[in-house]
C-alpha cells in the first residue's frame, strides 16, 4: 500500500511574487518511488476545459517552490498549462527525514513523481507532458529527461550542473584528484562529527553580508534570497543551508551523462553574463554531440543576463516567457 504522509501545508498566499486572478491556485501532494510525501502548489487555467498539456517545475537548488518556479509555473498556467511547482524531498513543504539533504537518484526521481502525478490527474493529458528545472534543477530536468520517456519537452533555465560544480568546483578550479579526495575525506570526518553531536550541522546558506572584495555571483545570490525581492522563511539559501554533508554523492555521481540519448525535446536558456553560463554551453555540446536526437535541441543565450536575472526576471523581464509557451506549445501537442 502506498501511504501519503500528513504534511503540513500553508494555505495563506506566501509566495515572492503576486497572485495571478487568471488561474486557480491549490495545494497538491503526491508521493515519490522511495516513499517521501511531496507538497506543491498546481496552478491551473480558469475556465479550462478537456484535459490540457502539464508542466512540473522545480528549483532552484535551494530554494522553495514559493520562489523562482511558482513564478515560473503560474506564468506558464496563464498560458494555458496546467503546472505544478513542487519542493524536492527534505525540502520546504514536503517530507523526507533527516532534512535538509540532497541526492542525485532521489531529486531525479521528484521530478519522475511529479510526472506520475500529472499523467493521473483528470484534467491533464499524460501525452503531453513537460518539464522545466531552474539552475541547479536545471541539471535535474536534463537528467529526468534522459530516464523518462513519458517526458515530451525539457526546459532548463540557468542551468547548474550541481554533480560538476560538487566535484570540480566552481569554473572547475579543484578539477584534480588531490582536491576532490581532500572535500571528501572533511565530509568523512564531517560524518562522524555529526553522529557524536546527534545533530547534522548546516554549512550556511548564502551569506548575510556581502563585502566589495567577493566574487560578483556571490552578491548576486545574496540580492536575490537575502533581500525583498526573493527571501522566503523556507529557503535554504535563504537561512542555514544544506547539511555540510547534504551533498556528499554529488562527488561521483555525474548526472548528463546520457543526455545526448534524450529523445525529445530540450531547450536551455542561460543569461550571456552569468557566471554559471558555461554549464548550459557544455551541456548543450554535450547534448548533440554523436546525438541522433540533436535537431530538436536548442540553446538560448539572452543578451546581458546574469544568473539570478532568470530566476524572477531581474529589473528587465529577462526570462524568455513566450519562448517557453512556443516551445511547449511546439512539443506537447
């Protein structure tokens, strides 16, 4: 018997951005392959009427689903798509014990779950199904994409590859053994020291005060979670962080491997400045090289965007919403 666990879910309007009057808003909840109790928000088209194309978003990694991707599933609902966007396990709303941890097999399989739970709902044909990940998230989808046929279209907005980033850091400057045995044998250690306190300690989220002298993806983290326009209560980079240890397979666990295997349709937005702009670019060559599937593969640089300038639009309308609808509306028909 499959059991859903009890969560507790908000029912006030807590979101970073402004309630739609276009779609209706309510809280779903739907239970993954390992037995986690996932909590969303499903927007859906007022007045919709036959069983309509879906979406499942998710993401930032870090983030909850009141920030980037509610934004991004209401906008799509607007259009016409019934959408989901749901917190991954140990996350935000949703279930999954001790908190705060992150697996490459257990996040890719969220995003299978919140496809099991659209192909199932009344109003939602299972022949048009999509997906869309925001940066770390992003990796996620494209790893989704590559196990799960049902899956018609892919979008992955200002992508990170989180297994890459994890094991070579950032512009891969720890790219050597040497490096990547040290983060490991501190996380070792970080094991042990968790058990004999009974406690997993949280490496810290994005940091509270920013200084001239660091990096300018650092300040724009903290413009976006630490500021109005993006800090939510939920929100691991918002607060504490993950688990020092929350991220320990990411180490060797690479997840595009297969992705010049996927089938259907991928489309990868990244802003032309931000500074994880190299994922999407390896990812799409990655993408079509050797691939039989490559015509249907796309990469969209939008001109002087940075990273965040995805996540809700930044002080221009960056992200791409009419290409997103095109796009769906191309492949989920």
């Amino acid at each position: 018997m499959i059991k859903k666990e009890e969560l507790q879910l908000t029912s006030e309007w807590d979101k970073t951005f402004k309630k739609s009057e276009k779609v209706n808003h309510s809280k779903v909840t739907f239970v993954n392959r390992y037995g986690i109790t996932l909590a969303a928000d499903m927007y859906c088209p007022k007045d919709a009427q036959g069983k309509l194309p879906a979406i499942a978003v998710s993401g930032p990694f870090g983030a909850v689903k009141e920030q980037c991707s509610g934004l991004y599933a209401q906008n799509m609902a607007e259009r016409g798509f019934i959408t989901i966007a749901f917190d991954p396990s140990f996350t935000g709303e949703s279930g999954g014990t001790p908190r705060y941890m992150a697996s490459p097999d257990i996040n890719t399989e969220d995003f299978m779950a919140a496809v099991d739970f659209l192909s199932l709902h009344e109003q939602v044909d299972p022949d048009r199904i999509g997906i869309i990940g925001i940066c770390g998230w992003g990796g996620m989808a494209i790893n989704t994409a590559a196990l799960d046929t049902r899956i018609k279209a892919t979008v992955a907005s200002t992508m990170y590859d989180m297994t890459r980033v994890n094991a070579n850091g950032y512009f891969d400057s720890e790219d050597s053994e040497e490096a990547r045995y040290e983060k490991k044998k501190a996380m070792c250690a970080q094991r042990l020291e968790d058990l004999k306190n009974n406690n997993y300690s949280l490496a810290g989220g994005v940091v509270e005060t920013i200084t001239e002298d660091m990096p300018f993806f650092v300040k724009d983290y903290h413009a976006y979670y630490k500021t109005e326009r993006g800090y939510h209560p939920r929100s691991l980079n918002s607060n504490g962080g993950w688990n020092i240890i929350g991220c320990e397979s990411f180490m060797n666990q690479p997840i595009l491997k297969y992705s010049h295997e996927i089938r259907s349709a991928v489309l990868l937005i990244h802003g032309e400045k931000a500074h994880s702009c190299y994922f999407s670019k390896d990812a799409y060559a990655n993408m079509i090289k050797d691939s039989n599937y490559a015509d249907n593969k796309e990469l969209m640089i939008i001109p002087e965007a940075v990273h965040t300038d995805l996540y809700d639009g930044g002080d221009k309308d960056y992200i791409p919403f009419d290409k997103l609808e095109s796009f769906f509306r191309e492949y989920l028909k």
